[in-house]
C-alpha cells in the first residue's frame, strides 16, 4: 500500500509503473491511458485473498488489466517485463 501525499491518513487505490517511476493517485490516473498495462487499482479488497478464492478466480480477474500472481500464498500483480 502507498500512502497519498495529500493525506497521510488515506491510501491511493492507483499505482502505475513506468521503467523510471512510481506514479500514485491522481499523477497514476493521469498516466494510465499512456501506461495502462503498468497501471493497477483497485487491488485494497484482495488483500488478505488467495488467488484459489473461488470469487477471485471467477470476478476478479476479469476486471483486472494486469495479471494476477502467487507470491507466497497471497495476490501478487504482475506489470510489465521492463520494470
């Protein structure tokens, strides 16, 4: 989770990935139509899931653009191969 510069008390549901940067929030969303397979939200209600959750395996993945992954028994995202 990464925290929002704006608030410290609220965290940014919108990350994108870009071979020299972390973009958060609104600097993410701006970016995401250029980057948008290095771009993840929506990824605070997996926490604490398995990618064998029935309701992952059926919902979640189909509005996900990047892919989910097993890291250790909890969701992973995998962004592109550059980063």
């Amino acid at each position: 989770m990464s925290p929002q510069s704006t608030s410290p008390d609220s965290y940014s549901s919108l990350i994108s990935f870009t071979p020299r940067q972390r973009l958060i929030g609104e600097s993410a969303k701006t970016a995401e139509t250029s980057n948008f397979k290095n771009t993840v939200g929506s990824l605070k209600r997996l926490v604490g899931r398995t990618l064998s959750d029935p309701e992952v395996a059926e919902f979640e993945k189909k509005f996900m653009n990047a892919e989910l992954v097993d890291v250790g028994g909890s969701i992973g995202v995998k962004v592109g191969p550059h980063l």
